[in-house]
C-alpha cells in the first residue's frame, strides 16, 4: 500500500513545530527528525507553501486593485 500524502493544512502544522521547536533551541535537524520528514521533504514543503502564500498574495492584491480601479 502506498504512503498517505498529509493534506496542506497537515504540512503547515507540521512547518509551525519545526519553527516552535527551533525557537526553543532544538537544532533544525532533530526538529525535522521529530515531525517524521525527512530533511528533504521539509525544505520541498517550505518553497512550496512559500510559493504558495505568494500566489495567493498576488492574487488578492490583485482583485483588489481591480476594485480600486
């Protein structure tokens, strides 16, 4: 059976314990370690929900311009 892919609101809690365990003094890699991603995943994750966040960014800011306009 293949693995289940977490949903985005999953990825995003798990990006928030990693931020929450570094601040605490945890090193980034036991962090990533103890959410149960590999490091590789956690980055892949990172750029996508920041590539994410910025489309959607873009995007309302645009509708909102349109209003203006």
């Amino acid at each position: 059976m293949a693995n289940k892919r977490p949903k985005p609101e999953e990825i995003v809690t798990k990006l928030r314990q990693v931020e929450i365990l570094t601040g605490q003094g945890m090193p980034r890699l036991d962090a990533i370690r103890q959410i149960g991603v590999t490091e590789q995943t956690f980055y892949r994750w990172k750029i996508e929900a920041s590539q994410r966040h910025w489309s959607e960014r873009d995007a309302e800011g645009t509708v909102e311009w349109a209003r203006t306009n």
